[in-house]
C-alpha cells in the first residue's frame, strides 16, 4: 500500500501480547487490517487496525466490509466499533486519490462498506476515542449510536482538498444534525470537539477519555442481553422511516464525488495536501 497522507496526527491502535496471540484476531495481512472479536456476552468487538493513522484505504474498506457481511449474516447480540486511542479513523487514504475514476472506485469501496455496517440487524456503537474525520466521521455516522470520549474530535474536511464527502456524510450528517448545521460543517470544513459534538447531536454520549471503551461495551453488552431479535426490527422500522429518501440521496452523492474530480480545485486541493497538509491550498473555483 501506496504511503498515506490523512487528516490527522500520527497513531497505532495497540497490541497486547494476549492478541498478537490469537489467531483469531490476528490471521493473514487483509484480516488484521480490521479486527472482529466475538465476546463471551454475545458482543462483537471490530477494531480498526491500520497504522499510523487508520486511514480508510480501499484494503481497510473491503475488509470492513466483508467483516460487516459476516456480522449480518450470523448477527451477534451488539456491535462496538473501535479504532486508535488517539485516532477513531483518519478517513481515507488520500494517496490513492487521484481522478474521476479512482473517485469512482474509492465512493464504491465506501459506500459498500459503510452501508454493510448501517445494515447489520444490531445495535452498532461507535465508540470514538479520538479523530473521527472525512471517512471516519462517515463511519461513526453509519453506526447507530456515537460514544465520544473528552478527547474526540469530528469533522468533514473534505471541502479542504476542493472535493465533497463521498462515504455517505452529506446525507447521514444532514440526518443526525439537520440541514443547515451539516452544511456549516462541510462548506467550512471546520472540526467539532467532543462537547460540542454531543451538543449538536452528532455525537450521543460524552465519558472521560480513558472510560470509553468500558462504557461501550457496558451498553453493548446490556442490549446483547436483551431481546435482540426484537431490537433488530425495531432498528429495521426506524431505519425505514427514511430509507427511500436515504438510498435516492447516498446513490447521487457517489454521482457527484465521482464528478467532483474534474475540477481543477480537486486537482490542486489533493496535490497541495499532499505536498504541504491540510489547509493550505488556493483555489480558484473552478
């Protein structure tokens, strides 16, 4: 895999002896890339593990995908997804980026993924301990539940590289903070720190840094021990209040993400973050 530039600090989910250990956790290079740990309690426990930063490279999204078939297909009690102490997921890895048709690949590869773990008939918690930005974000967003630690921070910043969200934001974001808050976020790009992200919605529960993962899987395993075959139909209704309007809407976002890569600001946003971080590119909207 190609070196990968992303929106965040550097970071590596760690190991403990105990898993480096298991085989189950840990088998070929595809399948470590995204961990799936089934508990005693009836919990499944998904880790995302690509370091430095996790970024979200079209590996990273096919073996989450395949992870999220799994987990529809023989459903668990509930679902906890997980990254990095310092970095939830970076989004995606924007070395791979380049024109109309690597966009169209990339949206693919998102969209798959993200709407797999959207669909899992189980409550599916993010448990966001640090960055959740771009595909990152869209991630926590397809889950059906954001636990944020002190130090988590979201963001959009697609707009940063002259392009748009691409892993389902435009219309999830819109679904969690309304219209106009979600067109804030994205136009500016800015990013939300944890308590304002409660605040707005975009994020449902606020805990101490280091009690994150604890009270992910408090919660997880409390629904786990419930009537879960009930809670998926429940999830399916809710879910289905606006699943036409949802569908019509991801199919013409990955329209126009592919679309976007025309345009001479994607050109120089992409190379600009690439050659000197985020933020520093001059566009000239065209």
């Amino acid at each position: 895999m190609k070196c990968s530039k992303e929106w965040g600090p550097d970071s590596a989910p760690e190991r403990t002896e105990s898993d480096l250990r298991d085989p189950l956790r840990y088998g070929s290079t595809m399948d470590s890339l995204v961990l799936l740990e089934r508990r005693p309690d009836g919990v499944a426990v998904v880790t995302l593990n690509n370091p430095k930063v996790n970024a979200l490279s079209q590996a990273v999204l096919e073996r989450l995908h395949a992870v999220a078939r799994e987990l529809k297909a023989k459903p668990p009690g509930a679902v906890v997804i997980t990254g990095g102490e310092r970095i939830f997921a970076a989004g995606a890895d924007i070395s791979e980026f380049g024109g109309p048709a690597e966009a169209e690949m990339i949206g693919g590869a998102f969209h798959r993924a993200l709407d797999a773990i959207a669909v899992i008939p189980r409550f599916v918690i993010a448990a966001v301990s640090g960055f959740a930005l771009g595909g990152g974000c869209e991630l926590a967003l397809a889950c059906d539940y954001r636990i944020a630690s002190e130090k988590a921070v979201f963001g959009q910043p697609e707009i940063l590289l002259g392009i748009i969200p691409g892993g389902g934001g435009t219309q999830r974001l819109t679904r969690v903070v309304g219209p106009s808050r979600a067109k804030e976020l994205m136009i500016t790009g800015r990013q939300v720190k944890a308590h304002e992200a409660v605040r707005i919605g975009l994020a449902d529960e606020l805990v101490p840094h280091d009690q994150v993962h604890t009270r992910a899987l408090a919660l997880a395993g409390e629904i786990a021990a419930g009537a879960t075959v009930a809670q998926g139909m429940i999830k399916g209704l809710v879910d289905h209040a606006a699943a036409s309007q949802l569908a019509l809407g991801l199919d013409e976002e990955r329209r126009r993400f592919t679309e976007v890569f025309v345009t001479y600001d994607s050109r120089t946003g992409v190379r600009s973050f690439l050659e000197n971080g985020p933020g520093k590119a001059t566009f000239s909207g065209r």
